[in-house]
C-alpha cells in the first residue's frame, strides 16, 4: 500500500477515535443536558450516531491537513522559483484634451 494512503487511512482512524472520546466526554459530562436528550429520545441513539460521523470527519480531516503540512520533502533543494530583477518604474506622461464647450462645463458645475 502506498505511503500516502496509509497515512491517510491512519489519520482517519485517529480523527474518529478521537471524535468517540469527545462524544463521550460531551455525554458523560451531560453539556447541554444531552444525556438526558438522548437516553430519553426515540432517535437519541440516531444523535450520538450522527454525532460521532459529523465530528469524525471533521477531526479525522484537521488530522490529516496536519499531518500532510508536516511532511517534509528532504531530497529535493529548495527552489523559490524565477527570481525576477526589480525594474525602476518610469512615469509615462498622458496627455488628455481639455473640453471646451460650454454646454458640458456648465452641467459640471451644477452637480
């Protein structure tokens, strides 16, 4: 199995071990009298399912980004890519024409 997937697979196991440890401090701990909620529900074991998936995936995802911004390739030299020259910038001067009627001048000055 390649390395990048075992990684990935790893991180996923992880983030959804850790999701069941924090469904069940958030049950054990009664937050927001969700035991009560759930123990007392007709889909309360359809929550902490629910719970657990969406918590999973978040965890299992934040996981994974971690483990992939740590990677750290030693082979290959930094490169920082074309270097360009900073080049001194020069005004270019514009010549507009001025509008002479007077029709315009005036409607202009009123607004």
């Amino acid at each position: 199995m390649p390395r990048l997937v075992r990684l990935y697979i790893s991180q996923i196991l992880m983030g959804f071990g850790l999701a069941s440890a924090f469904v069940g401090l958030l049950l054990w701990l009664n937050v927001a009298n969700l035991y009560h909620l759930v123990t007392h529900s007709d889909a309360g074991l359809l929550a902490v399912f629910l719970l657990w998936l969406f918590n999973g995936l978040v965890f299992a995802g934040v996981q994974f980004a971690i483990s992939i911004m740590r990677l750290e390739d030693r082979d290959t030299p930094p490169s920082g890519g074309r270097r360009q020259r900073n080049m001194a910038l020069q005004p270019i001067p514009v010549r507009v024409a001025a509008d002479t009627r007077k029709d315009v001048l005036k409607t202009r000055r009123t607004h």
